[in-house]
C-alpha cells in the first residue's frame, strides 16, 4: 500500500459516524460513540430511599458512585426494565 491509497482509506472512513445503540419499549436509539465512556457489565444495585421512580439505585464503580435509571420510567414508556 503506497502513501496515497493509505490517505485515500483514511478520507473515506473520517465521514463514518459510528454509533452505540439500544433499544427501549420497542424503539431504537443511537448515541455517538465518542460520547460513550465505557459499557459495563451489570452488578448489585443499591436501592437509594426516596428517589424518584425512575432512580433504580446507585453502584460503586472503582470508588464513584453511579446512579442507574430505568430509561422506560425516566421517558414514560412504561414496561419493566431489564
């Protein structure tokens, strides 16, 4: 491969916008990839007193605490969460 060709792939997949996706009640949603800092496997939750419905908890992620919404409830789609 000669300098041009490798500069020819490269302009090609800089318009590419690659996109992390998921589905809630039935409709799919994309997020921009380079918004995304990391996708974590699930662990215990604990439950937060007096959040609102859509708050399921908070976890302990390397020290930070994060909180976990049910995207369903937060948006009014109804359903269960996963």
């Amino acid at each position: 491969m000669n300098d041009n060709t490798a500069r020819a792939r490269t302009d090609e997949t800089e318009g590419l916008l690659q996109l992390v996706t998921f589905t809630i009640a039935n409709e799919e949603f994309g997020l921009d990839i380079l918004l995304v800092q990391e996708i974590i496997r699930i662990m215990d939750i604990t439950k937060v007193p007096r959040a609102p419905e859509f708050v399921e908890g908070v976890i302990n992620l390397r020290g930070k605490v994060i909180p976990i919404m049910d995207l369903r409830r937060r948006f009014g789609l109804g359903g269960q969460g996963a």
